[in-house]
C-alpha cells in the first residue's frame, strides 16, 4: 500500500481528501490525516466565536468516514523529505510515500517586542477559544483594542460591539483607513457603519511594542484591557523550518501542479504555498480539489490538465444584519452580502459534513 499523509483537515486538506474519496481512490493508496483536533473547525467564522456570538460546537466539521481514511490526532513537530518522515511533537515517526502539507497559517508579529504575548490570537480553534474568553471577562465599559484593520479585525470589532455595546472598542491600522486593500467606497461604507455603532478607527499607528495593558504607537501610550491581534499572517512554525524555497511571505514555492521541485512527491496547500492570490479558505479549498486532480491524472499515468482557478469575491460581516463584499470588481454593500456569507457558511457546512 501507498500511504497518501495529508497534514492539516482544514479547507485544503478537506478538499483533497473529499474529491479522491468521491472519485475511485486507487486500490493501493490509503489516507492518512494527521490533525491536533477531532474535526475541523470553520475558520472563516472564528470572529464569531470570539466575540460571543456563537458556540463552538456550530463551527465544527466532523471528518469523513471512510474504510480508506485513518484519522490521527497529534501535532506535527518537523518534517524530514529525505527519509519520508514526519514527527510529531511526541517524538512518534509517521512515514510516507506522498506527502500534502496544509497546515495553515499563525499570527505575524512582525518582531515587535511584546506582541505575541500581550495579544489574543483568532488563528486557532483553541486560541479562539481563550480569546472569547479574555474578551468575555472584560468588565463593562472597558476597552478592547484591535491591531489590524483588515477583514478579520473588521469583522471581529462587528461582532464584538453587536454581542458587548458596552466596551469601547477600537482598530489600530498602519494605513489611513480600514480595508486598504478593498475599493474607497467600499472602505468608506465600513467607516460609517463603525462610526454610527461607536467603533473607533485609528489610522497611521505604527505598533512599536505591547505591554499588558497598553500598545505603543511610538512613544504614545494607548491603553486597553484586551488586545485582540489581526495585523498578518505566515506558515506554521514547522512549515518556516523547511529549508526549502520560499517567497518574501515565507510560503513554499511551489510548481505548475503545486509541489516542491525537489521533492515532487511533497505538495503544499493553502497558505502554506506561495500563491498567485491572497491566502483565503475559498483558495485553499479550490487549490486543494486541484491537486486532488493531479494525483488522479498522475495514477492513471496521464498528464494533469488544470484550469485556472478563478475565486468567487471576498464577503465580510458587520454584524448579524450587514455586510460587505467584493464580486470580482463589483462592491456590494448592505443587507445581501450579509444574506451571501450566511448562505455561503451552509453550503460549507453540508459539503463537508
């Protein structure tokens, strides 16, 4: 038997597993899933779960059950391509004949002193979790800061205000407005929906360091109970160990089909892998059935024909009742981007489950 190891039962590694499953997996190859949780957990809604708004149990994903998938659970500790070995953190080798690794992403501290260890983290199911718990602890009329004015920190200082109206709740960002990388307007709508439900935006912060109660714009001292951090992300810490290829962002370089040049028998998924597009879930997924492709035109002894992947748009929420969205260069704003995401959580959910 060939033994197929898929790193990480996130969004890549679930759309990989699913499609060669649905699709006459090889008589001789069997699966094995290495992940430090049960089930996966829905990422994209984590911001949820942090604020409160949602219990933990409606963001699970069970794994598939199938007599060809072995599901173990454990942390990968390092990964050695020249024995065909991965170990996890309890020292327990697991070899390989082909390796996927979708491990996903950690927080970017960016080295500012501080950071990580007065921050909370929305990048894990478990620090999730001890971040709704920071904030939930948090005395009324406190003060919640967030560093990045990104989707993930727009989406969580939303949630945040519609579960706590009685926090001040505040987004730091280095640039002059919330959402850069979307359209004006766009950003402009987000702004004034903040501003009518007392969110805070402040531009131009450049976090020199963080202190338990307190970030640092320099020498300027802007107080706060609770920091939640959402200025970046890079490769899990095993992935930056790697002595392979890498682009500025630390992600694998990767070939036409996705895996390592060196070692074609490795291939990297999501946001572990340098990519023509920004790390997202949608990516990770549509990557992830691709390389599902790959393997079944490679064991068939025929030449993998790929179509580009096209992503569908960004959405975001504001809330339960608002959101936002990108649809290719189309804004949309209101009501029926917040209806889009909902629909689009569902259709995750029943695909997977």
């Amino acid at each position: 038997m060939r033994t197929l190891l898929v790193l990480g039962g996130g969004y890549g590694g679930l759309a990989l597993i699913q499609k060669l499953l649905d699709n006459h997996l090889p008589h001789d190859v069997e699966i094995v899933l290495i992940d430090r949780m049960p089930y996966q957990g829905i990422k994209t809604e984590y911001y949820a779960l942090a604020a409160g708004t949602v219990t933990d149990f409606h963001l699970r994903i069970q794994f598939p059950l199938h007599p060809r998938l072995t599901v173990r659970y454990g942390e990968v500790g390092s990964i050695d391509l020249e024995s065909r070995m991965i170990f996890l953190n309890t020292g327990e080798p697991i070899s390989y004949d082909i390796l996927a690794i979708a491990l996903g992403c950690t927080d970017n501290y960016h080295n500012i002193p501080g950071a990580e260890e007065h921050t909370c983290s929305i990048q894990s199911f478990s620090g999730t979790r001890e971040t709704y718990r920071r904030l939930n602890d948090v005395k009324p009329y406190g003060t919640v800061n967030i560093v990045g004015g990104g989707l993930s920190g727009v989406e969580i200082a939303a949630e945040l205000r519609e579960s706590r109206p009685d926090l001040n709740i505040s987004i730091l960002d280095r640039g002059d407005r919330v959402l850069s990388s979307f359209p004006a307007k766009l950003s402009q709508y987000v702004e004034e929906w903040f501003s009518e439900h007392h969110v805070e935006t402040l531009g131009h912060i450049s976090v020199s360091h963080v202190e338990k109660d307190a970030i640092f714009n320099g020498t300027q001292a802007i107080p706060g109970d609770v920091t939640v951090w959402t200025a970046g992300i890079q490769p899990v810490q095993v992935v930056q160990q790697l002595e392979l290829p890498k682009d500025r962002g630390g992600r694998i370089i990767v070939g036409p089909y996705y895996n390592v040049a060196d070692y074609p028998e490795v291939y990297v998924i999501g946001d572990c892998a340098s990519l023509p597009f920004a790390p997202s879930a949608q990516a990770a997924g549509a990557q992830g059935e691709q390389v599902a492709q790959i393997m079944q035109a490679l064991w068939r002894d025929e030449t993998p024909k790929l179509h580009k992947i096209k992503l569908k748009g960004t959405l975001g929420s504001l809330g339960k009742n608002a959101g936002f969205g990108l649809m290719g260069r189309r804004s949309v704003m209101g009501r029926v981007p917040r209806l889009l995401k909902s629909g689009v959580l569902w259709m995750s959910k029943r695909h997977f489950g």
